[in-house]
C-alpha cells in the first residue's frame, strides 16, 4: 500500500445538529485506500473509536507506526484494497484535523472551546453522509467500525436505511450503560479539576510541553474499560518492576508503569476539550431515542446488519450486542451474530484482528 495522505473537506453550507445549533462552516479530515471503480459502487466506510484518527492503515511516508487497522485494511487483506474503495473519516469533535472545540469560528477566528456545541453519533455520521456526497459516492458496499466506530455504523444503517448493503458492528452497544456513563464521568472531573486545564483556556503550546495530569488520569481509567481483568493478568500477572523496592512507597508494579507510560504519551497527542466532547457523544447515544423501543427504532433498516462480539469484553457485553440481534430479528430483518472467543479485553477488536478478519472477508465476498 502506497503512503497514505491526509485530506480535507470544507463545507460552508450548515450542519444541523440535534442539540438543535448549527456548525457553519465545517472540516472533514479522511484518508482514503485503494481506487473507487467508475460506477463508484465499491466503497466502504470505516468508522474509528473513541481516541482514534482517520489513520486507519498504510504507514505515512517517514514513519514506522502503521494505521489502527491496518491489520484489516490492505491488499488480500479481511477489508481488501484491491477490491474496494475504503475510506475513513476523522469525527467531528475529534482533534486530528475535523473541526473540533480547538477550531476557529468562523467571524471570531478564536476557537470555539466550550462555546462548542455537543456533538452527537448521529451528528458524526450525518457530517459522513455529506462528505460521501461530495465525492459522489450515494452506495456503500459496507460500513464498518468497533466500539465508538460501530455505534456509527449502527447509526448510520438507521439514519440512511438503503444506503449500505452491509452493516459490520464491533464490540459495540445500542446504548452507553450505567457503568460506562459513570468511568467517564469520572474521567471528565479528572479533567476539569486539573489546574493547568484552566477551565478550558489553556493553550495547546502549554500542555504539550507539559502533559495535563487530569488527562493522563483519564486515560488510566480508560484503561480499566479497554482491557479485562484475564487479559491484565496474562499480559502482567502481578509483575514488579525489578529496579523498584517493593517496600518503596512509590516503587511499581508493571500494571503501573505501564499505565504511567501510556498516560504520558497520550497526553502528548490527544487534546482535553475533545476528549470531554468525545465523552458526551459516548454517554449520550441511545439508538432508540426519539423511538418507543429498539425494535421501532431499527424497523426500516434495509442493510444486512453483522453483529461481532468479543467474549471477555468488559465494555460493551456480549448481552447489549446480543439486544441488537434480537430487535432486528424480530423484524425479521437480515442479521448475524457471531462471539469471538477473545484475550485482550475490549480492545480485542484492534488488536486480535487475526480471529476474525477472515469473517468480514466472507460477509464482503460479491
């Protein structure tokens, strides 16, 4: 695969939200792999997670870290290049170039920060739509994502229900449960009562230079969500750091140091406002709101819809994946559903790509 390119879509007509404000004008960064065929019928979206980037696969020219799907996406591969048209899309509110609360007003030019209005999934996915439209793709073969990613996925298939021929959902919920609105709630205090945070009007010069504590926490926390308990246990069993005393107050666990040297680096590339705009969107989304249930909610959905759960996912339950199965099987609308018998928790959907890559390939098969 050739180095991948960022790219950036400007649009100066409105987006409507559904908080019922108006985002004028708007930025769209995406990458795209592979080549859309002249009936431009080969397309598919990928959707990203919560901390993720439209830097989904390829490696970019200069460096060796390769996109976060990149065990997926490329030639022969579960989503295979030579094929299809693959594109992926950086969220709204996100801070890897879409606009964002760190973006410019338009008449201000000072940024939005908590002027910013909340920003839903299904505000994400109507920002895709457009962008789609621009590049005249109105057909997707499929849609696919995990996690945050496939609570866009789902969105989408109940927004635009003849849109996409698949609907390929990982590790994913129809609604945030208690357990996850409450981590990042937690997640966001840590933020916010941080000092350096400045209620919101620290520079980003600042806070690169000298990582935000509050945010380093929140991502600790997140670690509890992403990996479970059997995954933390075989990758560190209770390990310690061998040049730490253990009766040192400070001395670490290998859990520990871990934690503290993800923490760090993540503080050096992910930005606080949008992580706490992020984590609105997350804890908000319900597929069935404005609907009396989930099944009204999915009842005109045309796409066939892929379910994929991991079994030790402590996030996203095999039984929330499990409710969507059972309101689209009860419109008897086209459905599978398939546990991967995982080890890494749930980000088994980034990382174990080898269980299952082979499935997505088959659902893709003309």
């Amino acid at each position: 695969m050739e180095a991948p390119i960022p790219q950036f879509a400007h649009f100066t007509n409105p987006l409507y939200l559904d908080s019922g404000r108006i985002l004028e004008p708007f930025t769209l960064a995406y990458e795209t792999y592979g080549q859309l065929n002249d009936q431009k019928s080969n397309a598919i979206l990928v959707n990203h997670a919560f901390s993720g980037s439209h830097h989904a696969a390829g490696v970019y020219a200069g460096e060796k870290r390769a996109g976060w799907w990149n065990d997926l996406i490329g030639k022969g591969k579960g989503i295979d290049t030579d094929t299809f048209f693959v594109i992926c899309i950086n969220a709204l509110g996100s801070c890897y170039g879409s606009t964002c609360p760190l973006s410019l007003r338009h008449l201000e030019q000072t940024p939005y920060r908590f002027t910013f209005p909340v920003i839903t999934i299904a505000d994400m996915v109507r920002s895709q739509k457009i962008l789609l439209a621009s590049l005249g793709i109105d057909h997707l073969k499929a849609v696919v994502g995990g996690s945050m990613g496939g609570m866009q996925a789902l969105t989408f298939a109940k927004l635009y229900p003849k849109c996409a021929e698949h609907i390929i959902a990982l590790a994913t919920t129809h609604a945030t449960s208690d357990y996850v609105i409450a981590a990042h709630k937690i997640m966001s205090e840590a933020i916010m009562r941080d000092p350096c945070f400045k209620a919101g009007n620290y520079l980003p010069k600042e806070i690169m230079e000298t990582p935000l504590s509050g945010l380093a926490i929140a991502r600790m926390i997140g670690f509890l969500q992403y990996l479970s308990p059997q995954a933390m246990k075989k990758k560190f069993n209770r390990n310690y750091v061998l040049n730490d005393g253990l009766y040192e107050l400070f001395g670490r666990f290998e859990i520990s140091r871990y934690l503290d040297y993800n923490a760090q680096a993540f503080c050096r590339y992910f930005d606080p406002l949008c992580y706490l705009y992020l984590a609105k969107a997350l804890s908000i989304y319900d597929l069935s709101l404005g609907h009396e249930s989930l099944q009204d909610a999915l009842k005109d959905l045309q796409s066939q819809v892929h379910l994929i759960a991991f079994s030790d996912d402590t996030m996203f339950s095999i039984q929330e994946m499990q409710e969507i199965y059972n309101a689209l099987h009860a419109h008897k609308k086209a459905c599978t559903f398939t546990t991967i018998n995982s080890t890494s928790g749930h980000d088994s959907f980034l990382v174990e790509v080898g269980l299952y890559d082979s499935y997505i390939k088959n659902i893709l098969q003309p």
